[in-house]
C-alpha cells in the first residue's frame, strides 16, 4: 500500500508541474501569437482592452455573458458596424483586459464601463445591448447614467430574482465546470474549450480569465441584488428583450425551468412602456451566437427609429 501511495503521489506531481509549464507556456504563446488591434483604457490604476469599428451618429456598446469576452460578439458587430459605431470591450480580469483588485459586483463593473466610455469623449445618443450577466450591467448602467442613452437590448438577460425562482442547478451543473476553472493554472480548460474561435479561446484559457469568471460567478448573488435595489423601470427608453425558447403562455407549467425563464424574460419586458420581446423559439442562451441576425435586426430597428 505504501508503495502504491508512493508511486500515486509521484505521478500526481508530474501531472501537475506538466500541466503547469503547459499552461504558463500556452500563456505565453497565446499572447504574442494573436494581433491586438483595439486598445487599453485606464480606469483607475488598471486598464480595459477596448475595440471599435464602423462610424455614424449612434454608439452601440456590448457587455458580454459571464465566462465571455468581447470575441463572442464579432457575427453581430461586424454586421451593426455597417450602420453604426461599434464598441466592444473585454471586462476587467477577462480577455486582454487587466486584473481588478476590486470586487466583481455589477455595481463596479458599471462604474468601470463609464470610466473607460469617458475617457473616449464621443458624443451622440448611446444603444446598450447585453447578454445574461452582462444584461444586468446594461441595465444598472441605464439606470444609473441615463444621460444619451437611447435604447437597450437584453439578450436571454439574467433576472435579479432567478437565483429565488429557477430550479436549483444539478450538482454537476453547479460543480463541474467550476472544477475546470480552478484546475486554470494547470491548463484544464485548454482542452474543454471550442477550437472554433482560436483567439476566444486563447483568451479564455488564461487564469487570469477563468479566476475572474470565478469572482464575478461569487459576487453573482450581490450584483442581483444590486439591480433590485434600483428597482429598475425605465420610463419610455426603447428596449428590446431578447430570449431563448417560447413565451410562458405556450410552456407547459411542468416544464419549470423553461417556463419561470420565460416569465422572468417577460416581467423584464414590462420595465419600459416602449418595449418589444423577442422569443427565438430555438433552445440556445447565447443567441447572438447561434441566431445573429435576430440580434441584428433589433439594434437595427432601435437606430433607424433615432433618425
């Protein structure tokens, strides 16, 4: 037995210090092997990567989904830098963005996008569109800055009462992929993670990326509460939900999950008296990914009514 325990160790710290040069390794050559056409933006002793293509009067800003940086809205903003200015951004701690040593509440990653769109100095009205947990961001940040804001979009958007409402995720759910995210430094989610954006997953793949996804997933709770706090209506600003699956009126109530997220999605709705909700009736949380052009069409629809 001993000798089993001994031999079992010794391949366990060979595992791990070969994961670990493979990680920091990886690190390094993900780094230098993929061109940085965007820049850094200091926001108070650290530094927000920031992208922006196309030109016209309206400004359109991204916030992306938990876990997800700037990279996952290119299908989208390629298409709406056609008609407007587009700017993406990483999250401090995610992508090329620097770390934070705050915490990662909603409530300062508002304060940190409206340091970063100040300094930018641009000028015209402002459409905000986010995705899940980045849905709550937008939404705190037209309630706390509605100066210039011009319209919102809310993809598949979190709700500040999901946490009390949905059904409680499987442990697998709930563990698993956490478990890929603390093994980061050994280069775990490095062979999870799709292949089929080699620079989203470069990013990704980073410890720095997956410890902060970790943080903002720890502070998910406190950044809901937050948004309640504000209990957020947002007059007549033009908003356009976005969700996943059917309206709540064509799920069957036993199909829980489905059926509290789309009444979730339709109480969001009911934020703005000039809303519009969108149902893809496709499964998919990451919409803008799998069905852009639906995406497309609604910013497309919110600028066109500024003219």
């Amino acid at each position: 037995m001993k000798f089993f325990f001994k031999y079992f160790c010794i391949v366990i710290i060979i595992l791990i210090s070969t994961g670990l040069v493979y990680q920091t390794s990886s690190q390094y050559i993900d780094n230098s092997a993929f061109i940085k056409t965007g820049k850094m933006i200091e926001v108070g002793g650290y530094s927000l990567y920031t992208e922006e293509s196309g030109t016209g009067r309206v400004n359109v800003i991204f916030d992306s989904g938990m876990g997800d940086d700037l990279s996952v809205w290119k299908k989208v903003s390629d298409e709406v830098s056609k008609f407007a200015r587009v700017i993406t951004y990483d999250r401090a701690g995610l992508g090329w963005s620097d770390e934070s040593p705050k915490e990662r509440t909603s409530e300062e990653i508002v304060h940190e996008l409206h340091s970063m769109l100040d300094k930018k100095k641009f000028t015209g009205p402002i459409i905000l569109v986010g995705h899940s947990f980045g849905g709550v961001n937008m939404q705190q940040y037209a309630l706390k800055y509605p100066d210039d804001i011009a319209g919102l979009v809310l993809i598949d958007s979190a709700h500040e009462s999901q946490i009390d409402e949905m059904p409680e995720p499987s442990f697998i759910q709930k563990y698993l992929f956490k478990f890929g995210m603390w093994a980061a430094p050994v280069g775990l989610p490095r062979l999870y993670l799709s292949n089929s954006n080699p620079e989203e997953k470069a990013k990704k793949s980073t410890t720095k990326h997956q410890y902060t996804s970790l943080d903002e997933a720890q502070s998910f709770h406190q950044s809901l509460n937050q948004l309640q706090a504000l209990k957020p209506n947002f007059g007549n600003l033009p908003l356009v939900v976005i969700a996943r699956n059917k309206p709540s009126s064509e799920q069957p109530a036993s199909d829980t999950r489905n059926y509290v997220w789309a009444e979730l999605q339709e109480n969001i709705a009911t934020r703005s008296s000039n809303s519009t909700i969108i149902f893809t009736r496709e499964r998919q949380h990451s919409i803008h990914k799998s069905q852009p052009d639906i995406v497309v069409t609604a910013i497309r629809s919110l600028v066109d009514n500024l003219y």
